[in-house]
C-alpha cells in the first residue's frame, strides 16, 4: 500500500497543542486536588495546587485567545465547522465505524485529507470543547481569579457559588473530553501513530 | 453655646436613630438617658466647650479622640440602657474631671458577667479562661483587657443575631483586631514595638483581599474549640492556621467556627457538603455537590468501561 504523507498541523498549531495539553493535563490534576482535598491525604498541597491552576489557567487563556487567532487569519477555523444537514447521519457512520466497522478492517468512511483532517465526531467533539467548554472554563476561572468581577448574587444565589460550579462542571467536561480524546487519538494500526503526527506535523496513511 | 448642644445633640441623635434602627431594627435603639446626655454633650463629638470661671470665656477645644463615644451606636449597643455612672464614677459629673479618677480602677467585664447565671450562656468565665492562656495576656498580663477588643459602649453580639449577614460578622470581627494590628497609636498603648505590617505577614495567603473580606482573623487565630462559641484563646502566630485545606475541604474547621451559629440551625443541604457555608460564600474544597460527584462518576466509569472493552475487543483481533 502507497504511503502518502499529509502535513496537517503547522508549528504553531503544534507548539499550541502542547503547551495547551500540558497546562490542561496540570489544570485537571491540580482541580482534582484543590476539589477533593483533605487534610490527611492532600493529593498536591492546597497551596501548591492554587499557585499551578493559577499559573496554568492563565498560559492556556492566553493560548486559547492565540487558537481563536490562528483560526481566524489561517484555514485551520473550517475544521471546526460542520453542517447541521445529515449530521446525525454522519455520526453515526463514523460510530459505527468505531464499534464495529474497524474491527472488520473496512476503509474509513471519512478518510483523512488536507481539506477534512478531522472525520465528523471529532469535528463537533473539538469544535463544543474549544468553542464552548474551553470559554466557560476561561471565563469562569478568570471570575475565581478575580472575585470582585463577579455578581455578587444571581436569582438569589452568591455569584461565587455559581461561578465555581459552572466552572467545575466545565473542568469535568474539559476531563471527560480529553479522556476520550487520548484514546481515540491512539486508534489506528499502530496506537502511536497520531501522537508522532501531532509532534511531526505530518499524517501518514 | 451650650444651650445649643443638647438640641443639636438631640437632633443629630434622632437622625443618626432613624438610620441605625433601619440597619438594626431588630436591636431596638433608646434615647440617651438625661444624664448619659450630660456626658454626650461634650463626649459625643469631636469639640467640647466650657466656661471658664476664672476669665468667664466661653473656650472651645478638641476632645481627645480616644474618649470620643459613638453615641448612635451606643443607644443601639448591649449596654445602651446604661447610665455613664453605672461604670464610671460620680464624680465625672463635675468639669473639670478630679484629677485623682485618672488612678480609679475601672470594673472589668468579669466584675458584672463572671459566675452569673443570667449570662451562663455566654460562658464569661470560659472566655476568662481563655483570655489568661492567650497570646495578649501572655505579652501583656493584665494590662491587656477586654475593652481593648469589644468597645464596651458600642458592641452588639452580632453573629448571635440571626439577621446577621456573615459578611457582617466578619466586618464587626475583623474591626477588632484592626483597632490596634493596623492603627500605630493604639498598637503602641502595650508595646514599644514596631507594629508588623499585616499585608506582609500575610503575604504567603492567596487571594488575600478576598480571605480578609470573608473570613475572621480568629479562624485561623484560634483553636477549635467545641466548647464556646468564639474561642478567645489567640494562638501566637507560629500556631495559627497555615494548611489551606484545614478549610478548603470537606471536613472544614470553618464549619465549626465562622459558620458556627448558622450550623447550629437545621438547613437543608441541597446535596452540598458544608451547605451551611453556601448561604453566603463558596469555599473551594469545602462546597462539594454529592449529586454531581455521582453523575461525574457515572460518566467516567461509563466511558471507561466503553474503552476497555474497546481495548479488548483491539487485543483480540489483533491476535
């Protein structure tokens, strides 16, 4: 079979992403810590786990504005865009594929190419987590950041205690797609194979 | 223009009545007392005058602000029926002062409070206790006192008032320990030391402003103490609290005092861990939802278990 080689991530998407997995990847762990806390058993230090959150929630606000840009002035904002006509259709195709369809060794029913890098589910899975969980995070985390920005009660409730479950349930989210994103990513015939594109730039089929 | 005072007086006093009755009016202000009027007049404001006998002028002078009485606050204080000579000696009434009443000795709080069953509740004699093992009295014995704290003509048991905002309480709270921890002058009425700049002892706090504004400086100040409501005994500063998660968890000590008195009230919890907590703040750590720790469970042992049967499915097709 011909091996053809697709360069699909430019460097700075590929600087992004990193930067943006390792602060996420912080964000969670450090959330978990703060969330869970307990004296006997502290996962991370409270202290600890404030000054890295801090730290890393505002390098991965600062890097989601630079995504929003970089989609805005490059042709990498299309693959976060879908059609509302036949979605449904088309993901279901594409979880078909994953359930049953891979493992009878059928062609992808949405093959990789420069125009289409991303197959339907991801499509909308990336676009829900950049383009609304990733906000809600942001936003809500800059409001715990500075508390005085926050209403101080919303339909009778303190805008604090608002602000820090959407921002929980946000971080959930944000946890549970990356849980699924890590997996996914390593479906192919060989599990390592997007990982080394997201590093090299280029994708081999 | 000492006919004037008392009618300005008065009027200032029933302006400044009408105010605080909206802002306390669970704590029904009274009028000053004819005689508690008589030292109003000129330890009410911030200028007295007098005739002097001997040039028969009218002189005009400044009170010293440390004998300055709120007296607004004072009709709407725990001891507001009282008369100034309850406590203080008679012989106040005369201008000028005896000179000899500098060297009285003042009725201490425990005087009236200690071994009496009507304030049982307010363990006076528990608070004593405390006091005497406190950082204060260990620095400055018994020239350190209760009135240094809780101004005895003003003070109103705020957290004991079931209108009161938390927020409030901490203000009232936290007032206390700003007299003197951020005031030179009154700092320096124990100590010729240099007063520590608190910003800076608490610099490794984060999010201090926020801390300042919602918490007391006796959460971390003081022991837990099941025993008493507000324990007294302050800690020296190397046992104060320094471990966030002493409150940022579920087990938070904040329950057992800040959120003390509204604890001891039945709540619903709405699912939250320390929901007592929730009325008017957010503590990360503390203000967990049950209901969302099971629905995230569910969904991350839903999608675990759908990859590891993805996985094995991979394994067997595989071999």
């Amino acid at each position: 079979m011909e091996n053809h080689k697709l360069y699909l991530y430019p460097i700075w998407l590929r600087i992004w992403h990193g930067i943006n997995a390792l602060c996420i990847i912080l964000l969670i762990i450090t959330g978990l810590s703060m969330q869970y806390g307990n004296i006997d058993y502290p996962l991370i230090s409270f202290k600890t786990s404030v000054m890295i959150h801090n730290f890393c929630g505002i390098v991965a606000s600062i890097g989601f504005v630079i995504f929003l840009v970089g989609n805005f002035i490059s042709d990498n904002g299309i693959h976060y865009r879908f059609k509302i006509r036949g979605l449904y259709k088309r993901l279901f195709t594409q979880l078909m594929y994953y359930v049953f369809g891979y493992f009878k060794g059928e062609p992808k029913p949405f093959p990789i190419t420069k125009e289409n890098k991303f197959n339907p589910l991801q499509r909308i899975s990336y676009a829900v987590a950049m383009y609304v969980l990733v906000p809600l995070v942001v936003i809500t985390g800059l409001g715990l950041l500075y508390p005085e920005l926050i209403f101080e009660r919303f339909l009778g409730m303190s805008g604090v205690q608002i602000t820090a479950v959407m921002h929980s349930i946000g971080g959930f989210f944000v946890s549970f797609f990356l849980m699924i994103h890590l997996y996914v990513a390593s479906i192919g015939k060989n599990p390592l194979k997007n990982y080394k594109s997201i590093l090299t730039g280029y994708h081999e089929s | 223009m000492m006919k004037y005072c008392k009618p300005l007086l008065l009027v200032l006093y029933c302006f400044l009545s009408v105010i605080f009755n909206n802002l306390y009016a669970q704590n029904e202000p009274v009028p000053l007392s004819e005689d508690n009027l008589k030292c109003a007049s000129c330890h009410g404001s911030k200028y007295y005058s007098f005739t002097n006998p001997l040039t028969e002028e009218t002189n005009r002078k400044r009170m010293n602000p440390f004998f300055i009485i709120d007296t607004a606050r004072y009709v709407s204080g725990v001891h507001r029926s009282f008369s100034c000579s309850d406590c203080h000696s008679y012989d106040y009434n005369s201008y000028p002062h005896p000179s000899e009443l500098k060297l009285e000795p003042k009725f201490s709080c425990i005087d009236c409070h200690g071994g009496d069953e009507t304030f049982a509740k307010y363990q006076f004699d528990k608070i004593e206790e405390d006091v005497n093992n406190s950082a204060h009295r260990n620095a400055f014995g018994t020239q350190f006192k209760c009135e240094m704290c809780h101004d005895l003509h003003t003070y109103r048991p705020v957290a004991r008032d079931e209108h009161s905002k938390i927020k409030h309480i901490v203000v009232q709270d936290n007032q206390m320990c700003l007299n003197c921890h951020n005031d030179l002058s009154k700092y320096q009425v124990l100590t010729d030391h240099n007063k520590p700049e608190l910003l800076t002892t608490h610099s490794w706090l984060p999010n201090q402003e926020l801390h300042f504004l919602n918490v007391r400086c006796i959460e971390c100040h003081t022991p837990t103490d099941d025993t008493i409501m507000v324990s007294h005994r302050i800690l020296p500063k190397d046992q104060a609290v320094h471990l966030c998660s002493d409150c940022h968890s579920t087990n938070s000590i904040l329950r057992d005092k800040l959120y003390k008195y509204a604890a001891q009230q039945s709540r619903s919890d709405n699912g939250y861990y320390n929901s007592v907590i929730l009325n008017e703040a957010y503590v990360i750590g503390a203000n967990r939802n049950k209901y969302l720790n099971i629905i995230s469970l569910l969904f991350f042992g839903a999608a675990l278990l759908g990859i590891s049967i993805h996985i094995i499915f991979r394994i067997i097709k595989k071999k």
